[in-house]
C-alpha cells in the first residue's frame, strides 16, 4: 500500500471519479496525468454508498419513519474493480497520496470511502510500450 506507482496500477475496489454530477473513467483534473493514458477495463457498474447512521432498534417503534433515519444514499456509475491503468510517464504517488479534488465532494472526498482503491502493477515491457501509438 505504501508503494509508489509507477507507470500501471490497478484497481482493487470501484474508482469513481469526477464530479458530483458525472462519472468519469479517470480524473479530470489538472493534475491527473491523462496525456498517453491507457486503460484495460470493463463496462461501468453501479455503485451505492450510505453515509450517516441507522438504529435498528428504532425500526421497531410505531412511530418510526425510514425517511427521518439521518442515512444519506447515493448511487453513480464507477469504474470496476480489476481495471488497469498505464502511464505514459511515472506518476510516483500511492493512493495514499492522491489528491482529493481528484475524487467527486458528497460532503467529503470519495476517497475516504475507499473509492478508487489501487495497487502499482509491473507489466513487463513497460515503459516501452507506453511510447509507441496504437491504432
């Protein structure tokens, strides 16, 4: 977790990444290093996420209203898990190091969530094929 990626890394929960309003397959951020980026993923999944609390024991009170819970849910579409990401050039960062603003704002970062969750990959022949264009 503590080693820096290089040129590939790949996802071990879903990404989601961009805005609060759309999905993106990566970062579009300034600072995120898209120029020659290559990816290996598949079709977009949907992905749910709560934030706040839920008592059970509430639920069993007449006067319970679901609505009331203080739970906030919400639903985008992310990038699976397994995914691969290769660079063009190193980007040296863990996801530890990732920015925030490279994650959509609910409040807090998505990253706090574990969104985006990733591991440094070596893929044998890289750098060299991250150079030569593909058709």
């Amino acid at each position: 977790m503590r080693q820096k990626i290089h040129h590939a890394f790949a996802l071990i929960t879903p990404g989601v990444w961009g805005s609060n309003k759309l999905s993106y397959r990566y970062p579009h951020h300034p600072s995120f290093p898209h120029q020659g980026l290559k990816m290996l993923t598949d079709r977009p999944i949907p992905y749910r996420y709560r934030i706040g609390e839920s008592r059970p024991e509430d639920a069993e009170k007449q006067d319970y209203d679901s609505r009331k819970t203080g739970r906030l849910s919400r639903g985008r579409y992310a990038v699976p898990p397994g995914s691969v990401y290769v660079f063009k050039h190193p980007l040296n960062l863990t996801w530890w190091d990732f920015p925030d603003a490279w994650f959509p704002q609910e409040g807090f970062p998505l990253k706090h969530l574990g969104c985006g969750l990733c591991l440094p990959i070596d893929i044998k022949g890289l750098p060299p094929c991250t150079t030569k264009a593909t058709a």
